[in-house]
C-alpha cells in the first residue's frame, strides 16, 4: 500500500509518514515549506534524512490560500502523484484540496489549519492581511475594491478547508475538551466523535535522553515561542499562538528573587512578541540569567531540552501543551504548563504528567518543588515516560492510519 502525504507543520506528519515506513508501507512526502522555515522541513528533523532528498520525499512551491482558489490547475501534478496513492495524509493548507483528492484521506490539525483556516468569523480578519497583489490597489475606493475581493477570495477558501476536514475518513485533533473552540468548528463541519482520535505524536523512539550534569545551576528552556498579545488584525489569529510568555516571564523572576540556585534560562527569539519578550526581560531583572537563540532546527530544539532541568510550556488561556512539551514528557524532563491535565484524567483515565501551574505564584511553586525534591522528580520522570509510551506512539497511530485506509481500499473493491 502506497500513501501520500501533503503539508508538514512542525513536522508532526513527518513522523507519522516515518512509521509507517517503518511498518513496511510506500510513502510520499511532499514537503511545501522553504529552507528558512527548518522546523517544517524533514532534514532539520532527522540526522538520517538527506539533502537534496531521496526520491520519496519532494519538494513543491509553498501553498497559499489565493494560489489554492485562484490557480488550482497548477496542483495538477501534485494531484496526480496523490491520486495513485491507496491514501493521504493531509495538514495545514493541503486540506482544501482534500476534495480534488478521490481517495481517502486523514487530516492532522495542528492548529491555524482548523481554528483559523476553518473558521467562517475570521473571514475579515484573513482579507485584513497584506499580500502582493495589495502594490496595485493603492489607497481609497481600489483599496475597498481589493479588500472586497480578497475578503470573497478567502471565504471560498475558508469553504474548501471545511469541505477537505468534512471529507476525511479520520481527524486528528486535541482530545475533546481541550480546545472548546476547535471541538465546536469539528461540529459544524460534521466531524463526528467516530471520526475523531488525538495521536498526540512524538519520536518515543528517536528523542535522545537528557544527560548527568553534576554542577548546581538549574536550566530552564522555554520551548514555545513567545506570544501573549491578541494578534494584530490581519496576522496569524490563532488563539494557540497566545503562550501566556508574561505568565511564565513573571513565574520566572519570582522563583529567582527567593531562590538561591545559579539558573540559566533559554529563551529562542521568535514569535510575534519576541521583541517585547526581550524589553520585558530587562523591566523584571532577568537579563543576566537570560541567554538568548534564534530559530533552531528541531534537531538543535531536542539538543536544548536535552540540556534542560525544566521546559516551560503554554501558559496561555486557551491552549494546551504541544509538541515540545509531549518530547519533553516522552524524555522524563519536567515540564511546568498549563496543560488541563484533568481533561486527559476525564478522556484517558490518568492525568498529564507535567507540574500544571497557570499563575506566575504557581510557577513559582512547581520550579521550587523540582529543585528541592529530586527523588520526586526522578519518580515523575518514569510516569511522564511511561505515559508517553501509552498515548504518544507514532507506531500505533501509524497502525491505525494504515488500517482506515485498508478498510477504505476494501470497500473501492467491493463496490
């Protein structure tokens, strides 16, 4: 069996395509991201993975939403190579084309591809954003006359995303309750909860293991990207991108005024407030605990938290933990977040194993109680572990891909 795989955030679909692999299935990766975008892209993930690539990993031009409505024909030949896949796995901005594809198909929502992409609310908020064809409008009546087609543009764009999540065969997406809002769009779509499952994937498998250190600082890694301002009209709206950084940057200098550990915290400069991230460091006294990164690769991201006492996850209102936190649980590295754990105590009979805080007091708390209570620790670090080989497999979420596109093979050959 041959399947196909379109859209590749953060390389979560990447490391399904990886098991299935692996279990003895044909894949195809198209990979749409540039080469300043690493953590969308395989090389920056894996050591093994070449470039330029091997034969069944290829690379297209990125996709957009107006190049999807306006010059559909120019994903013809993607198509075809999809098509004579017996399944596809699609993410991000690939689920609009999910009704062109006549095969079944998974969809892995990560993200802006369900609670912006396929959100009818923020229609405005989509025309609202600056794209090249906005050089020819200018200023007065061209200007409303661009913003108008824009704003019809992406309306059906918003309709095809919709009609490629309804037309799946399965869903990835949080556990139910997790993300209200997201559970409310699957709804609306039709996606029903048989339809649903939450593979929460991680390399269990190839995520390297932190290291013995033997001197007394304690080191922190934020492993979000740094957010806590409602977006500006016409960015990226998506209510995960809110980190709750304030949150965590506050937690931080209260854990430091009362404790007397040498710390060392890592913060990587991306993400829409990064610049004000840094001007709030200097305001709360943080600066020489504080040593700044760029964007890393994931292959550098894991190397980091490899070295890490504690990551630091979301602290945001709306959100939940997500692929950097699970790593750092499938690594036993503590992570303090605002992760619900009762939601996964509800749907998985046992809580996440992580130091839930959403309050700077709170993060106080967890930092002091993992530094003055190794052997605590260490007893959390085998839960997180185990826990993760429980929920976070991507062999078992590959087995599962594999069997919904067997069943769906069947019925073609039947009818």
């Amino acid at each position: 069996m041959k399947i196909g795989f379109l859209g590749n955030t953060n390389n979560y679909p990447f490391r399904l395509a990886q098991a299935l692999r692996e279990l003895g299935y044909e894949v195809i990766v198209f990979v749409d991201r540039p080469c300043d975008e690493p953590r969308h892209r395989p090389e920056f993930h894996s050591a093994d993975i070449p470039y330029p690539y091997p034969s069944w990993i290829r690379e297209i031009a990125p996709l957009n939403p107006l190049q999807i409505v306006l010059y559909p024909w120019t994903l013809r030949p993607v198509l075809r190579v999809l098509e004579a896949c017996d399944g596809v796995v699609l993410n991000g901005l690939a689920l609009s084309v999910g009704t062109l594809i006549r095969r079944s198909t998974i969809g892995l929502l990560t993200g802006s591809d369900l609670d912006v992409f396929c959100n009818q609310k923020l229609i405005d908020v989509l025309a609202a954003a600056r794209y090249r064809l906005d050089r020819f409008a200018g200023n007065g009546v061209m200007s409303r006359v661009m913003f108008a087609c824009k704003r019809m543009l992406f309306a059906q764009f918003v309709q095809l995303q919709r009609a490629g999540v309804a037309k799946c065969s399965l869903v990835d997406y949080a556990i139910p309750g997790l993300l209200p809002d997201g559970d409310t769009l699957l709804e609306e779509i039709g996606v029903d909860e048989k339809r649903r499952t939450s593979f929460m994937l991680t390399d269990i498998e190839r995520l390297p293991m932190p290291g013995i250190r033997t001197d007394n600082t304690i080191r922190i890694f934020c492993a979000t990207r740094l957010q806590w301002k409602r977006p500006a009209v016409g960015s990226n709206v998506s209510p995960l991108d809110l980190k709750g950084t304030d949150t965590m940057l506050e937690g931080l200098r209260m854990f430091l005024a009362r404790s007397h550990r040498p710390a060392r915290i890592r913060l990587i400069s991306i993400g829409a407030d990064a610049e004000t991230a840094k001007h709030y460091v200097q305001e709360l006294g943080l600066t020489s605990y504080v040593h700044w990164l760029p964007q890393l690769t994931q292959a550098e991201f894991l190397d980091e938290m490899t070295q890490a006492d504690v990551v630091m996850e979301n602290f945001g209102p709306e959100g939940c933990i997500g692929m950097a936190g699970r790593d750092a649980i499938a690594m036993g590295i503590p992570v303090i977040a605002s992760g619900k754990s009762h939601v996964f105590e509800r749907e998985l009979g046992e809580p996440l194993p992580i130091y839930e805080a959403q309050k700077p007091e709170e993060i106080c708390i967890r930092l002091s109680e993992i530094v003055n209570d190794p052997a605590a620790v260490a007893r959390h670090s085998a839960r997180a572990r185990a826990f993760a080989a429980r929920w976070f497999s991507a062999r078992r979420a590959a087995e599962r891909c594999a069997a919904v596109f067997e069943e769906a093979c069947r019925g073609s050959q039947e009818r």
